[in-house]
C-alpha cells in the first residue's frame, strides 16, 4: 500500500533475488508490473497515494510464462522511476516459499 499523500513512481521492472547465506542472488524469474500479459510493460508506473500493489502468484508459473520458484527465501526489488543523474530508491520485499 502506498503510504503518505503522493503518488509514486516505480519502474515496472521487479527483479527477485533469492538468498544464498548472507547474499542475494539474482534469479531467472524477475517479471514486469502490468495488468495483463497483452499490455506493454511500459518503463514506469504512477501507484495513487492509498493504493495497493499486489503480486503475481507466487510458486505457480510466473507472470505471462516466466520461470516458476523453488522453495526457498526471497525477495521482490523494485526502483522508483528518479529524474536523470539521480540515483533510484530501492524497495526490497522479503518472502518465503515452502516445499
């Protein structure tokens, strides 16, 4: 849920990474946030103040045919769409898959 009065602005592109000890690692599932798989992804999207993101499903094929996750711990990366020559904030979202 977005927090706060304003909107935001987030690259549609979400890596997942999955933990290897005290790493992150990047895997083969990173996906793009989009309403349908026929919608192109686009560079970034405007979120409304009170909104709420939810993800694909996790542990089933991923989103418009990408890899499916084993168990295991991971996490979404996202970026906020920053002006040129400015650096993006990074939101992390943690999660985990049993077997």
């Amino acid at each position: 849920r977005v927090p706060g009065p304003d909107a935001i602005e987030l690259r549609r592109s979400v890596r997942v990474e999955r933990a290897r000890g005290d790493a992150w690692e990047p895997v083969d599932a990173s996906f793009s946030l989009r309403a349908d798989c026929e919608e192109p992804a686009g560079t970034c999207l405007t979120l409304a103040a009170g909104a709420e993101l939810l993800p694909p499903g996790i542990g089933e094929s991923g989103q418009c045919g990408g890899a499916e996750l084993t168990p295991g711990r991971y996490r979404f990366v996202l970026q906020s769409c920053a002006p040129d020559n400015t650096l993006p904030h990074e939101l992390h979202s943690t999660f985990t898959l049993s077997p």
